[in-house]
C-alpha cells in the first residue's frame, strides 16, 4: 500500500512538471532559434547545440526547485520559475567558459534570450496554471459519488466531502444494519441491493464504503460487485481503535481512506489532460503526415471490392460508453449482425485487406477516433460490443479494461498479445495486460509503447 501510494503521488506531480516544462522549452528554444535566425540569417550549429543543452539541463534545474508543483501559489510559483532559470542559465554558462566557447556566442542574442525567455516562461505558467485547474474542477464537477452506510463514520465522511471543491455527493446508501439519523442532511438513497442500479441511474463515478469492522466481510463483495461498472471504489476503513505502525493510507481530510480500484490515470484529472492534449497534437500531426498514404489506402479499398473504404463498428469505450470505431475496410461485405474474429487464411479479407490488415494500416483511420477525444493513441484495444458481453462473465475484471480510453496501440500489443484469441487463455493474457497497463501508466509509459509499436507489426499473429 505504501509503495503503491507513492506511486500514485509521483504520478500526480510528474504530470504537472512534465506537461509545463515541455511547453517553457518549446517556447524557450523558439524564442532561441528566432532571435539567432534574425541576428545572422541562420541557425548555427551551436546554437543548436545550445538549445539541446538547454532541455537536457532544465530537468534537474526545475526538477530539483521543483518548479511546477501544484501545491505552490502563484508568486511562489513564479520565484521557483525565476530560481530554476537562473541556475539553469548559470550551468550553460559555466560549460561554455569551461569548454572555451564563449567566443562563437552573440552576447546580445544571449542577453535578449535570458531576459525574454524568463519573460515567456512566466506568460505561459499563468495560462497553463489556470487552464488546468479550470479543466481539474470541470470535471470534479461531472462526477457524482455516494457513501455506502449511514453510521457515524458515513455521516463523518460526508461532512468532509461536502466541503467546497470536493466531488458533488448525491447521498448515502444503507445497509440491513443501518441506523438511519433522521436528522442527516443527505437523503438515503436506497439499500445495497440498489446500488448498481443507483449508479447507472446517478451518473456516479465514485462509491465511498464507510462501514464499521464488523461489518467488514461485506467490503469485498461490494468491491468484486462493482468491478465490471465504470466505479472508482474508495475504503475508508474505522480505525480509530486500531494501533497502526508504520502503515501508508491516503488521506480525506485527515481520514484514512484506501483506495481498491483507482487506476494513475484516473487518480487526478491533469493525467487526463496532459495524456489527452499529447495524443490529440500527436494524431493531429500524424493524420497530416500520413495524408498521401490514407488517400492513397482509400482509393485501393474502393478499387478491391464494392463497398464503403471505411469500416465502423460499435465498440465499448471509456466507462462503457459505446463508440463508432473508424477502420479501412479489409473485408468483402457480409452480413456482420454476428461478430467473428478473422482468422488465419479467412476468406472473407480482401488481397488489399490482407496487406492492410498485415501492416496494420487499416487501423489508420482511428487516428481521427483519437481527434475527436473517443479514443487514445495508447491504451486497451476496443473489442466488439458482442465480444465483451461474452467475455464479461468469463474472465474476472474483464470490463475494467475500460477505465480509460481505449487506444490504437497498448501494451498487450507490444508483448505479443494481439491477433486473433480463439481461447479465453489468450483473451484473460491480453486483459491481464490492459490492467498492467492501467495500474502502471505513466506519460513515460505511453511513449516507449509509441516507440516499440513499429517493431511489433511484424507478428506473425496479424491476420
């Protein structure tokens, strides 16, 4: 619990800094190559060199004030930008007096570059602050809970949570061995037999259990029942009675709380910014780069047989949501009311689809999924909606591979686990995969699947 804790809170704060230190060195190193571009026409090469230094400098400079922690107000903000600046200036300086190349600089396009590259740094840090705490309470706003018991803790918690800025609570839920205080603010609203229909009916996104011990036992079948519904399932345990050493437990307002189901991604909502403003630019970019090959692709498929280039199909996305998944077409057209996996040598594939499909190509088109904010470039593959109804009582924590988007590439793709799963062995490899991912995600994470997702394309499992 404690590592997994720990986790959870380098996640938070390595989103903050990576997301606004990417977006300083852009504006920085732009700055740079404009002041240079306009002193002499051109961009020699060590300003260039400066400039790489500049990045790989900044980390441990920022890193290590700490620059962009979401606990700092704003001027503190600002002092840290200002300190990590400086130092980080002072490190460039003391390499080019070391290295004896103070001489190939411009000392007015250096002067100019530090003065309005602080200055930059400081109009972007406002915006970006602003931005993502607007986004933050945007979406803590979307979000509904409920706290299952109406004892003493349950009326303690809710105290808590109703304080502003926390998540909206839409009421309590009660148990056989409640005892409801007719004089509680919130409404009860229902027994636990109730609960999933409560949540599909609320919009809830969170499930508070605000039990006493001895009712413990039933914690682990409200948590297993809620596995497969798009919950975060949050424990927080009486353990004021209790003599607890050396034990790490997150904290509401100072109330142990532990965390059963919430995945990084999930935890903090600028995970989900920072991963979704990456992906969009990044297939933005693609979809212009790949222009020529989409065109060249959509013509082929018209030419192969009759029938629309492009393929959609229902699948489930985020929270269970079902979305239209863009594919090139690599199939004649069939009736399709009954879903079947392609197989090896299936003759239903076009010798277009076959290339296509082989290359993986034909998933180019999801890139415009990815735009449009359905799906992500890295994450669990979207399966068919008839696939994850049969699955779903097949394997344990089946559905809980769409707590997050689902994305073009994942890593079950990456260790081998695509292609066609004839076996529910194979399907329960591939979902143990998706919730790896899930449990361990990271931006880090996302761009080394990125990077080896060329690589896998060569599997043989591909049909």
């Amino acid at each position: 619990m404690a590592s997994r804790h720990s986790n959870l809170v380098a996640n938070r704060r390595g989103l903050t800094f990576w997301g606004q230190w990417a977006t300083s060195m852009l504006l920085v190193n732009l700055l740079l190559s404009g002041l240079i571009y306009n002193h002499v026409g051109s961009i020699p090469s060590g300003y260039r060199l400066l400039g790489i230094l500049t990045i790989l400098g900044s980390v441990p400079a920022y890193g290590m004030l700490q620059v962009y922690h979401k606990r700092h107000r704003l001027l503190s903000g600002l002092g840290r930008l200002l300190a990590g600046w400086a130092l980080l200036l002072c490190g460039l300086l003391t390499i080019a007096f070391a290295t004896e190349t103070t001489q190939y600089y411009s000392r007015e396009v250096l002067f100019s570059w530090a003065v309005l590259g602080l200055i930059v740094q400081f109009v972007s840090y406002v915006p970006l602050r602003m931005l993502t705490r607007m986004h933050s309470r945007s979406l803590r706003n979307e979000r509904r809970s409920v706290i299952v018991g109406t004892g003493t803790l349950a009326k303690e918690l809710a105290e808590k949570l109703s304080s502003p800025g926390r998540v909206p609570l839409a009421g309590l839920i009660a148990t056989e061995k409640s005892v409801i205080d007719p004089e509680s603010k919130l409404p009860v609203l229902g027994q636990l037999t109730d609960l999933r229909e409560i949540i599909e009916s609320g919009n809830i996104r969170r499930v508070y259990i605000a039990l006493p011990l001895e009712e413990v036992a039933r914690i682990e079948d409200i948590y297993i029942d809620l596995l497969d519904m798009s919950v975060d399932v949050v424990w927080t345990p009486d353990f004021g009675s209790m003599l607890l050493l050396n034990q790490s437990i997150s904290e509401i307002e100072h109330m142990p709380a532990i965390y059963l189901n919430e995945s990084p991604i999930s935890s903090h909502p600028a995970a989900l910014f920072a991963k979704s403003a990456m992906e969009r630019t990044l297939a933005l970019l693609a979809i212009i780069a790949f222009s020529p090959i989409l065109i060249a692709v959509a013509i082929a498929v018209k030419r192969s047989s009759p029938g629309p280039v492009l393929f959609k199909q229902d699948r489930h996305g985020w929270n269970g949501e079902v979305i239209r998944v863009w594919k090139f077409r690599s199939m004649r057209v069939h009736d399709d009311s009954v879903v079947h996996q392609a197989t090896r040598g299936d003759n239903r594939i076009t010798r277009v689809g076959r290339f296509i499909r082989r290359t993986s190509i034909d998933e180019l088109p999801q890139l415009f999924n990815v735009l449009f904010g359905e799906m992500a470039l890295v994450g669990p593959r979207p399966h068919a909606v008839t696939h994850n109804i049969y699955y779903t009582d097949k394997i344990s924590a089946y559905m809980a591979r769409h707590r997050i988007k689902p994305g073009i590439t994942g890593l079950a793709q990456i260790t081998g686990h695509r292609g066609e799963t004839e076996t529910v062995d194979k399907m329960q490899q591939r979902v143990n995969q998706d919730l790896n991912y899930i449990n361990h995600w990271s931006l880090w994470l996302d761009i080394k699947i990125l990077i080896k997702t060329p690589f896998s394309l060569l599997s043989k499992n591909i049909y």
